[in-house]
C-alpha cells in the first residue's frame, strides 16, 4: 500500500499559476508613455509631468498625449507644451512632432522632429525646420515640472511659430 501523488498534481498545478500571475514578467506592455520613449531609445522627460491621458496606435506607433493645460520648462532654452501633443514614435525618434514649441531669442519655432542618432554622443536633436538644435541628453533625464500658462498666451506662441517659420 503505497502513497499515490497523484492526488497532489491538482493542487500542486494550482500553486503554479497563482505564483505565476503574482510575478510580472519583463515582456510586459508599457504602461505610460514615458516607458515607450525609453522602450524606443528616448529619454523620458523630453515630454513633462503633467500628462493627464496617452494613447498610441500599436500599428503606426502615432500617439497622442494630453496635458493638464499648456505649459513651458526650461531647460537650455524655453520649450512650450501644448494641452495635445502628437507625433509618430520610432526607435530613437519622434517625427511628425506637434504641440510643442521652442524659444530662440524672442521666437518660438515649432520643433517637427526630435531624434537620438548616436546615444553614446550624449546629444539629442531638436528638428525646428530652419536648423536642428542640440542639446545634451542628460538635461531630458527625467520629466520636469512645467509652469502654466494662459492658453491665449500659447496661441500667441503659435502666431510667432507661424511667422518664424514662414
């Protein structure tokens, strides 16, 4: 009269898998979208704190973020943030960049593309249409605080982005 273990295969199978769901596994979804921009070789403050609802299409990689209300962070220069930001997400790239802005001397020149091309140079490229701005990676470590401004104000941002890049 032996001992069966078969009765223990039950009970055993369902230890596995409660165990299993307990541990996320490395293969997970991003879960914001600070964690596609580094899952495509991005730093994650290039966009702020503040962002209320994201969403990006699994298929064209287009996303859409949405901002408690517009906003400017300094970092080298002034950059401006409006209430949506959009743009396609590829490894080590964001084009087709709307909704944000930055400031050389007195104008604001909309940026179309920002891109990563050498992670090991340190540099980032903000793409402004007339010339690409470099600045170093480490300033877009992290999100930054951003500071509100009054939306009729961002639109007349948006005027001189207009005449700066006409």
């Amino acid at each position: 009269m032996g001992i069966s273990i078969f009765p223990l295969f039950p009970s055993l199978s369902l230890c596995f898998l409660l165990l299993s769901l307990n541990f996320p596994t490395t293969q997970s979804s991003p879960s914001s979208i600070y964690d596609h921009l580094e899952r495509n070789g991005l730093p994650m403050g290039i966009l702020p704190k503040g962002i209320t609802d994201f969403s990006i299409d699994p298929d064209t990689n287009r996303f859409q973020v949405d901002l408690t209300q517009p906003c400017n962070a300094k970092f080298e220069n002034q950059l401006h943030y409006d209430f949506n930001i959009s743009g396609v997400l590829s490894f080590g790239k964001i084009a087709n960049l709307s909704g944000v802005s930055q400031q050389e001397l007195f104008l604001w020149f909309p940026v179309i593309n920002i891109r990563v091309d050498d992670p090991s140079s340190g540099l980032i490229n903000f793409d402004v249409g007339v010339v690409d701005k470099q600045f170093s990676l480490s300033l877009f470590e992290s999100p930054r605080d951003c500071t509100a401004v009054d939306p009729d104000d961002s639109h007349s941002q948006s005027e001189n982005s207009q005449v700066a890049s006409a």
